[in-house]
C-alpha cells in the first residue's frame, strides 16, 4: 500500500507539482489549499504525513499544526515555507522538519524518506 | 459654561513682557508644522524682533562631528535696511507669520553676503585647541565678548566675519552635550548687551538646543521606520519570489526528463510562462510603492481626475453587478496632492471596494467640503467588512485578506496622503461593510471675473 501524504499548500501550480513529484516517488498524495480543508481531509483519511505551508489566508500553518497536535499527535509534519524566519517561532519546532521551499524538491524528498521511508 | 480659547494666539500681544512675548514666539514654532530649518529661523527671529530679545543680528552654527559649522545668520546688512525691516516688523497688527515669512525672505536675501559668508565658516570645537565661537559650545558656557580684537580666545577670521567688537555666544545644549553656538550682536545700534538680555538669551539656547535635539530624533525615527518597513519588504519579497522560482524550477525540472508527452510539455510551459510573468508583476508593483515619496504634492482640480478613473474600462468592469452610487458637490475646490498619485490612490480605494462587495451590493461616492481647508473624498461598500484585528494591520505594507494581492494599495495610498499632509480613516465592522474618508488640505478655485 502507498504511503498517504496530506499536502497543504495555498500555490496552485505548487500542489500541481508536488503533487506529481510525489505520486512519482510512489506516494498518494491528497493536495488542499487551506486549513480548514486540510481538518476536513484528516477527518476522513488515515494520513502517514502531513506537509504544510504557513502563509495561507485565513488559520495559517502554524495554527494548523497546533490543532493536529491536539487530534493526532503521531502524524509526522514537514513544514515547508518560503520564509527561513518562522524557524524562529517555537511552535515550529514542534514539526518533525522544516524544508524552505527551493527550486530542487531533493531536500524535501530526502526528508519524506526519512520520516516514513518509500 | 464652557469658554473656548485658541492654544496659540497668533498674534502678539504689545503689552506683553518681552519674556511673554519671547515664549509665545518659540511655542508657536513648535506648533506649526514647519521644516527644521524654518523652525531655527524662528528662534533667530526671537533672538531679533523687537517684541522679543532684541538683538541686531543672530548668527547659528551647527556642530557636525567634532567642527562647528556657519548655517544662517539674521539681520540687516546696514544701518538704512534695519531702518526699513525695523519699520516693517513694527506695523500695527503684523502676525508671527508674517514675521516669518519676512525673515525667511531676508536670510535668502542674505545668502547673497551674510549667510554665504558665514557658510563658509568651519572651526574646530576640540576641547583643548577650540577658539570663539566654538569655544563656548566646549566649556557649555554663555560668553559675553567685550574688546574682540584684544581676546587671545577669539577667532581671528570669525572676527573679520562679524565685524563687531561685543558680541554674546549662547552654547545649545541638550543632555549636557553641545550641539551649536548662536552668536548675538547689536552691530547697528551699538547699545550695549544687558544682564537682562543675557538671561533671555540664555533662556532661548536651552530651548534652541531641546528643540534642535528633539527634531535630530524624529528624523532618525523617521529613518528607522523607513528601515524596519524595508526590512519588512524584503522578508515578503522572499516569499513572493520563491513561490513562483519553486513552480519555475520544479516544472523546468520536469520538461529535462526523458519521453516527456507534447501535450505536458505544452503545459509546463504555460505554468512557466506565467510564473515568470507573476514575477515581473511583482517586481513592478514593488518599484511603484518604492517611488511615491519622490513626487511633490500640487494644488489641482480634482474633478477631470476623478472623471477619468470613474469612466475607466477597469472600474466599469469590475462594477459589473455592482450599484454605483457617485454624489459629488458642485464646483469642487482645489485638493492638495501629487497629481499623478491621485487618481491611482481613487482607483485603489475603489478596487478594494468592489474585490470586498459582492454581486447585488452598492458602491458609494461622496465628494464634499468639511469645515474650511478640507476635502473629504469617501467610498462607501456594502462588503464583508473588517474585522478589529485586521483593521490595525490594514497599512502595513504586505498585509491583505485577498487571495490575489500584495497587500500595497493601502499603504499605497496612506505614504500619498501622508506626502501631501493629508488623511486616510477607516470606519468598518466585521460583516457591516467599509467605509474609507480620504481628507485633503484644499483651497477654494480663484474665481476669474
């Protein structure tokens, strides 16, 4: 069974693409534009992995992963943003990685391999 | 009961003691809303007018580092211009302003010889070798100079400059460091300088010196937020241009793989494509938000703008669906702005107006004169409204609650109104939709008869 990996990102081409890149590396990967979709999907799937944005409109990701904590606490999470600073807030730490978007996706590849393997 | 009286009368009251008078002066100029440089002006005019100290000539240098440099000097040329000035300043009823007005046209007048004399004048205000003037802003100490050219301590150039053998230097201080000299003389009517004189003078280096050191601040305050909102600015660029260089590099990526089908390769290249036109679009927003301090407010007719972007091919698209309610006053004054921003700061105010209205709601448009001075200029939607949170954020560059947008429209707007000395407020609750006042500074039209 392929590994299912819960993409939250507000980009459109961004989802279209990690969508594929990942379902190429053998993973299902379900894409949602914001929070609110993303409680929605976890309700209903048994996720391996979540990767989250954390500028979106409306909850961003840091707020996302302080809900997730407190409904599944053994999913791992891969922050992935444009911003190196939000390393900073504590309550990112709370992550399992955190991945600054590039224009290579070998950095969050590897990191997905190393949370829940292929 | 309630009595109601002006903060500051703007005339001066010729009873008055000169102490009064000396105060009411100096307060005023930190009242209005003049430059650095008008405001020294007022307080060399303090030191001069009659109603005042009543010195002949004031001269003020500033300090640089660790020199000491001529920056204007006030005061008649000779004995035939003081009797001219003398009998202007003290024409029954003449207002501060007009005193004002009068010396800032004399000190450019003198540019031609005092003031570019002085200019040029530069000491050294170490405190072991500084000589008069710069003497006195070392030791913080008023000097009363009597029989110049016999003072080892005096400055021989300043000495040729000034011309005079009594002259008085007031140090400015604030918080015990010295930051000029002013120099008084009474190079014309050759009276002697009191005690009393000295005092008042004295009095006039303190608050000289609090004020130049205040206004010192404020400028640099001016400055760091100027660097934080850069600071700001670049961290939002990151983002802006990441997304797009992510999408650009994954897609490109994607298109170098083997057997890649015509019809993927098709739309990679249409992701690329505007990906990168994406990018342009930010990079030209940013240069235009970067611009707007550059362009010098002007009085217009605000009528043939406002026409132009109410008839634009953007606003009646984007009104589609929408009622448009426009009631502007006849006949409308002349605003106070840049002319070019004007009509994109209109048009701002209305696209946020019609992205907040949905299909079925009312846009409306009021043009209309508040007390004298004042044009207020407000749009009105029936949108959803923002919430208290949001309202405290909505002029911070990069804020927005739109999906598509930078967040630079209001701030956009507010760095004009702010340019022009205008306003921008803001009356909304969440689900009760917006209303946005512009408020001008505005003048009436000069009728033609």
């Amino acid at each position: 069974m392929n590994k299912k990996i819960l993409l939250v990102e507000d980009e459109r081409a961004l989802c279209l693409l990690y969508e594929e890149e990942l379902s190429r590396e053998g993973y299902d990967v379900t894409a949602v534009m914001d929070a609110e979709a993303a409680l929605a999907a976890l309700a209903k799937t048994a996720f391996d992995l979540i990767i989250t944005d954390i500028r979106m409109p409306g909850k961003n990701g840091i707020e996302l992963i302080t809900q997730i904590m407190g409904l599944r606490k053994d999913i791992p999470i891969i922050i992935n943003s444009a911003y190196q600073s939000y390393k900073e807030d504590f309550m990112t730490w709370a992550a399992d990685a955190y991945v600054v978007k590039s224009a290579s996706l070998d950095e969050l590849k590897a990191k997905i391999k190393q949370l829940i393997g292929d | 009961m309630i009595e109601k009286h002006n903060i500051l009368s703007p005339d001066f009251e010729r009873d008055a003691p000169r102490e009064m008078t000396l105060l009411s002066i100096i307060s005023q100029s930190f009242f209005q809303p003049f430059s650095l440089e008008d405001n020294l002006l007022v307080i060399l005019t303090a030191l001069t007018s009659g109603s005042g100290v009543g010195f002949n000539r004031a001269m003020l240098f500033l300090k640089q580092g660790d020199r000491l440099r001529g920056e204007m000097w006030l005061g008649p040329r000779s004995p035939e211009e003081a009797g001219f000035i003398w009998e202007v300043l003290s024409t029954p009823g003449i207002g501060y302003i007009e005193i004002i007005e009068h010396n800032r046209a004399l000190v450019s007048k003198n540019e031609d010889t005092l003031s570019r004399r002085l200019k040029g004048l530069v000491f050294d205000s170490c405190e072991e070798t500084a000589l008069i003037p710069a003497y006195a802003a070392c030791r913080k100490e008023i000097l009363l100079v009597k029989d110049a050219r016999n003072e080892p301590l005096a400055d021989r150039r300043f000495l040729d400059v000034i011309g005079v053998d009594e002259f008085l230097c007031i140090p400015l201080l604030a918080r015990e460091e010295p930051l000029g000299v002013i120099v008084l003389d009474n190079a014309i009517t050759r009276t002697p300088i009191t005690p009393a004189d000295i005092k008042l003078a004295g009095l006039c280096g303190l608050i000289a010196g609090n004020y130049i050191y205040s206004a010192t601040l404020h400028r640099k305050l001016l400055e760091m937020e100027k660097m934080a909102a850069m600071g700001e600015m670049a961290m939002f660029v990151t983002h802006q241009l990441r997304n797009p260089i992510v999408a650009i590099g994954g897609f490109t990526d994607q298109l170098l793989q083997p057997d890649v089908p015509q019809e993927k390769k098709t739309r990679n290249l249409a992701i690329i494509r505007d990906e990168i036109r994406r990018l342009e679009d930010i990079i030209y927003q940013m240069g235009h938000f970067l611009k707007v301090s550059m362009k010098e407010p002007a009085y217009f007719d605000p009528g043939p703008a406002l026409a132009a972007v109410f008839d634009s091919p953007e606003v009646r698209t984007k009104s589609q669906g929408i009622t448009m309610n426009i009631k502007l006053e006849a006949c409308l004054p002349e605003v106070l702005c840049d002319p070019t921003s004007f009509g994109e700061v209109v048009r701002n105010l209305l696209d946020n107006a019609f992205d907040a209205t949905p299909g079925g709601g009312m846009v409306s448009v009021r043009g209309y004169r508040k007390n004298s001075g004042r044009f207020v200029l407000s749009v009105r939607d029936t949108g959803r409204g923002i919430s208290n949170p949001d309202k405290d954020q909505l002029f911070r560059p990069f804020f927005t609650t739109k999906e598509k947008g930078m967040g630079l429209g209001l701030p956009f707007i507010k760095r004009v109104m702010d340019t022009c000395g205008g306003k921008i407020e803001v009356q909304s609750r969440a689900g009760k939709g917006a209303l946005f006042k512009l408020i001008f500074l505005s003048r009436e039209r000069e009728t033609t008869s």
